[in-house]
C-alpha cells in the first residue's frame, strides 16, 4: 500500500493512509502503524544564537559562569583604618544578670527546680569571655544567557547597533548586605528563528499514540471482537479508538513555540547581589564548643563599614587581629576577581561567658 507524505498543510504530521487516520465510521483499522521516532531536539542548537560581540560566551540556559568586571576607569578608593578605638571597655557580668540567667534557664526545662536559685548563693564567678569577628562583602556578579519566547510581534532590535557591554547596562542596587537579583533583557540582541522543536511547523507529533492519531482498543486489544465473538463496541469492530490525548489529530501544539512556529530570542543579563559572610570565635577554656556558639547573640563593640575596609587594628585579643587581617585579604582576592566589591562590613561582639560557682546556705537553728 504506497503511503505519500501530508506535509503541504505546513504542521501536519502522519502520512495519508487509511490504516493511520484517524477513525471514521466504515473506516477499519487494517493494521497496527509503527511506532514514530521522532523525538524533536530537547535544547535549541547552538547554531540557531547569533553571535554577538561582548557576549561570545552565552550559552542558552545559562552556565556561561559570572563575568569578570572591566578595570575601573579611575582608582578605587584605598581602604582606612576603621574609627579609633582608644579604650576597648570588657564589661563583666553582675551577680544579679547571672543569677536572672540561671533563673531563664531552669524554668526553660520541665523538670528542673527553681530552688536552687532562690535559695543558692553564688560563692565565685570566672570570666571566660570570648569574642566574634565578622566580616561581610555585599558584591554585585553578572551573567547572561540565551533565553527564547513564542514570538508574537514582538520588537526585532538585532543589528540595528552595537548591544551594551553586560557591565555598562545599569541596574539599581539594592539597600546594602541584602541579597536580590534582577533580569533585565539586553537591548539590540534580539532577533526571530524558526522553532527548533517543531521545525518551524507549529506542531509536534503526539507521544501518545506516535503521531498516528488512533491506539489499538484496549477492550478488545485491538481484535475487533470480544471473546464471545461479538464484535467490540467500544471500537465499532475496528480494533482501533481515536486517541484522546490529540483528539485523532496525530499532533499536538508545539509546546516551544505555542503553535507561533517562531521565536523570539535574545540575551538575558542577570544581575545577582549577594551577601558573603564570614566570622570567627575565639577559643576559649570555659568548656564550651565553638559550633554551639555560632548562633549565641552577643554585645556589639565595634563596627566598620566602607567600601574597602581596613583589618581592625589594636584589639585586646591577639586572635581577633590575626583572624581580621586574614579574612579581609581573603574576601578582597576572591571576590574582586569575578564580581564587583560594592561595601564591605565589619564587627567585633563580645560573647559573655561567666562559670559560676553555687552554694547552700545554711539554716541557723
């Protein structure tokens, strides 16, 4: 039986032959069709993306990795010492704030009595006070990517001139130290292909029935009859049912392209701000583990806050400078090179630590 193909209709699938239509009164179903290969690409080649100067790594889909920013056209402000901090005042704890905090503690549990801190007294208390260095690096990175839409007239701006560079198109930050994103699409980089699923048809095979537009019955599994001998109603004796997923069409609405058979594409810049923060505790011999420390709030000392800012100079605690000294040269090399420094900040917290010591007092008789 010669099959002719049906492709004037510019989105028709299937080939003209009686035994893959779709299902008709006094139309048989002759034979069992093949099942259709087509699978159609599942990412648009790279052919199908212009190449455009000052974006020649854009990939669709992203993955092209952050994009380096140009040198400043005048330098960048040095880094100052942070304010002077000519007396760093230790406060310690008072008998009453430690014997409040032994009161919170033991009505937090259940089965804890408060009788030890009525009745207790507290014959010794040992500071072992620690200290929190943090430093955040608010940045602000770039990337790009191909991105593509049904087109339905949208503007075509390719080629009419040069597109910005990714880094000379403006994006309004957000407050500093909170992190946010914005997509903006570049300007002069979008331009109208042929879908790459449908191949420019509109339409896509149907899975479900391989783009035939019938499956064999299910009643009587495609024999025509029942197992009485009477013939089937729910396929009329044909031993195939329209398929009901393309409604016998044998194709579906491209999915890509929304039956557009196009597509706008263009070059998405996304702008990401975010917020790298770094701190370290110093140790300490009261027993407590760092790790339990982290989410501990303590008492602020200091505070810096610039563009670039300077280690913290002339604290008490050795520990402090040194982690300082490291963790700014860290966050200044590694996030300079793909990303732009936009504020950096820094702190110092006191984290109180009182071991107390706890009697009974005697009942004079």
């Amino acid at each position: 039986m010669e099959s002719t193909p049906i492709l004037s209709g510019y989105g028709v699938y299937g080939t003209a032959n009686p035994g893959y239509a779709p299902i008709a009164e006094g139309n048989p179903a002759m034979f069992a069709p093949p099942v259709s290969d087509f699978q159609g690409p599942s990412a648009p080649p790279a052919s199908m993306f212009d190449s455009v100067p000052g974006y020649e790594g854009t990939v669709a889909g992203g993955g092209g990795g952050y994009l380096p920013p140009p040198m400043p056209s005048y330098p960048a402000p040095q880094p100052q010492p942070g304010p002077a901090q000519s007396n760093w005042n230790i406060p310690s704890i008072t008998e009453d704030t430690a014997r409040e905090a032994f009161s919170q503690y033991a009505s937090s549990k259940c089965c804890y009595s408060s009788a030890p801190v009525k009745d207790g007294v507290i014959t010794n208390m040992e500071a072992f006070n620690t200290y929190r260095y943090r430093l955040e690096t608010f940045i602000e990175s770039r990337t790009t990517e191909w991105c593509q839409q049904p087109y339905n007239g949208q503007p075509v701006d390719a080629y009419t001139q040069s597109p910005p560079g990714p880094w000379d198109i403006h994006a309004k930050a957000p407050t500093f130290f909170q992190d946010d994103k914005q997509v903006i699409k570049v300007p002069n980089t979008s331009s109208v292909k042929n879908c790459h699923t449908c191949l420019g048809m509109g339409r896509t095979p149907c899975k479900e029935c391989a783009g035939v537009g019938n499956k064999i019955c299910w009643v009587c599994n495609g024999a025509g009859n029942r197992s009485s001998g009477d013939r089937c109603h729910h396929c009329q004796g044909r031993g195939r049912v329209n398929c009901s997923y393309c409604n016998g069409q044998g194709s579906r609405e491209c999915e890509t392209c929304k039956g557009k058979r196009q597509l706008l594409v263009f070059i998405n810049l996304k702008v990401i701000w975010t917020n790298n923060l770094d701190d370290y505790i110093v140790e300490q011999s009261s027993g407590l583990h760092v790790v339990n420390l982290s989410k501990v709030s303590g008492q602020e000392m200091f505070r810096d806050a610039q563009y670039m800012v300077y280690p913290v100079m002339g604290f008490p605690d050795p520990n402090v400078v040194r982690a300082a000294e490291r963790l700014v040269r860290e966050h200044q090399a590694k996030f300079s090179q793909t990303s732009r420094i936009l504020q950096q900040r820094q702190t110092i917290e006191l984290i109180p630590i009182t071991k107390e010591s706890l009697g009974t007092t005697q009942a004079l008789g």
